[in-house]
C-alpha cells in the first residue's frame, strides 16, 4: 500500500468507530500520532539520502512534539500495518522494532517492547486483527498470532497462538474467542 491509502485505511477505521471529519482531523490525538508516523515511516524509506537525511530532521522534530501533545511515541522505523487504531491517547510507546500487522486497535497505557537476554532479547512481532488492552505490555523476542485479544493490565513475554484471549501477569490464555468482537 502506498501513504495516501496507509492514511485512508487509518482515517477509515476512526470513522468506523463513529468519528467525522473535523473531529477525527482535529480532536483525535491518536490519529495524529498514526498520521505523524506514516509521512516519518515514508521518509524513513526514502532512497534518496539527502532528502532523507533532511526529512527525517523535520519529521524528528514533528515526532517529539506529538510525543508531548499526546503522550504517544511510534518511531518511525516501527513497521505498521493498514487500518491501525489507537483507542485512547497517552502513555502508549512503541519499540522502534516493533512489527504490527494489519487492523491492529491498541488502547491507552500500552507497551510493545524490547525484552529479554542474550539470544532471546528482542521486540514483539504482532499480527493481523490484534487487540491491545489498556495498560497492557507486550515485551521480548516474542510472536502474537492473529485474532489474538490482549486483555488489560496483562503482561506478555511468549509466544501467543492465533485466537487467543490471554490476561494476567504473567499474560496466560484464558480463550479461544479472539479478537472478533474488539476490532
């Protein structure tokens, strides 16, 4: 997908959840922390390096004052699927090596990780259809399957099989229901 339709895919899913125009473009923090990434996240792919060099300045600056406006921190070398979802602003911080796939809803207080020693130090790879409750984490050299739901305040550190329901700290699962009705 190109930007224009990463930003439609994104703008679509904050009108699904009952948004307008003005309210989403003007009043919605998480969508313009998602907005900010995406134009990051193209100058961050670039091919030409002093074009690059010098958009990832003005993006870098953009960057920490969204960080500031809304409390959310996605750097642009994350990799983000279509159709992502930030439900409440503030406090949500993504790894710069984060992996998310495709029509992912995070909510407030979320972390997505580095973790972990040696060998198993990593960043989580998350995948399509995933929902991240409030306050979760999800840390480490680790894989979230698809259709997985994340309950709030749950710590994650494995490996989480495709419709799943997992909670708890450690996170455990608890269901097979998924992700189907939170996305």
């Amino acid at each position: 997908m190109n930007l224009f339709q990463l930003l439609y895919s994104d703008y679509k899913k904050y009108k699904k959840y009952g948004g307008n125009f003005v309210s989403i473009l003007f009043f919605t923090q998480g969508f313009w922390a998602i907005f900010q990434y995406r134009i990051a996240n193209f100058v961050y792919q670039l091919k030409i390096p002093v074009l690059k060099q010098l958009f990832q300045v003005v993006c870098l600056v953009w960057q920490k004052i969204i960080e500031i406006l809304t409390g959310i921190s996605i750097p642009s070398s994350a990799k983000i699927g279509h159709s992502f979802y930030i439900g409440h602003f503030g406090g949500i911080i993504i790894n710069a090596k984060a992996v998310i796939g495709n029509n992912c809803n995070v909510s407030q207080g979320v972390t997505i990780g580095v973790s972990g020693l040696n060998e198993n130090r990593g960043v989580p790879k998350i995948g399509n259809n995933v929902y991240l409750g409030a306050n979760s984490v999800v840390a480490g050299n680790i894989c979230i399957g698809d259709d997985v739901l994340v309950s709030a305040c749950s710590l994650v550190i494995k490996d989480v099989e495709s419709s799943s329901i997992v909670s708890g700290v450690p996170a455990v699962k608890i269901s097979s229901k998924g992700s189907k009705e939170y996305i």
